[in-house]
C-alpha cells in the first residue's frame, strides 16, 4: 500500500491548502446561504457539510502531524550536533510525563 499512500498525501494537502483559502470559505458561505434560500433542503445541507467538515479535518490533522513530525525530527538533529547537549531528550516527545518531567529537573528548571 506504500505506492497509494504518497499520491493520497499530496491530494490531502491539496485539498487542505485549498479549503484553507479565505475565498474558497466566503464561497461555500455563500453557497450555503444560497442552497437554503433556493429550497435546498436543510438535512442535505448539514448532512454534507458534517461530512465535508469530518474528511477536510482528518486532512489537516494528518498534514499537521507530518509537519510535526519533520520538525521534532531538525529538532532531535540538533540536539544530538549540539555539545553539551543531552542526545536523551532527542526523542522525548514520545516519553511519559514523568519521565518529561524527571529531565526537566535534571536540568534545573
């Protein structure tokens, strides 16, 4: 399944970008408002924006967790190249808090 799953993240951050323009939220605003005063019906209306919130959220989650996940990844780079640094913080962000917190105190925070 690693062949589908690039193509699958490039459209999600297609769409996300997409949906995240203040042009393309005024348009469906309208397009919303439009539906109802034309005789759309209301359940349809809040059936497929339930679901079009549901899919564009997962789409962005996802898109955030890559972007989080690169950039914990510079971070523990750092950390390792820096001198003096402790290489066992690279990688917290997995930890328990306690063990978080058991390295914060080990530093003098």
């Amino acid at each position: 399944m690693d062949w589908l799953r690039l193509p699958l993240e490039r459209a999600s951050t297609a769409v996300s970008n997409f949906a995240a323009n203040s042009v393309v939220q005024a348009v469906v605003l309208v397009g919303c408002v439009a539906w109802l005063v034309f005789g759309g019906g209301e359940a349809a209306l809040a059936s497929a924006l339930t679901i079009g919130g549901f899919i564009l959220t997962q789409m962005v989650l996802n898109q955030q967790r890559r972007r989080d996940n690169a950039l914990h990844l510079k971070i523990d780079e750092l950390i390792v190249a820096m001198k003096g640094a402790r290489n066992e913080v690279a990688g917290v962000e997995g930890a328990a808090e306690k063990e978080i917190e058991r390295l914060r105190a080990e530093r003098g925070d």
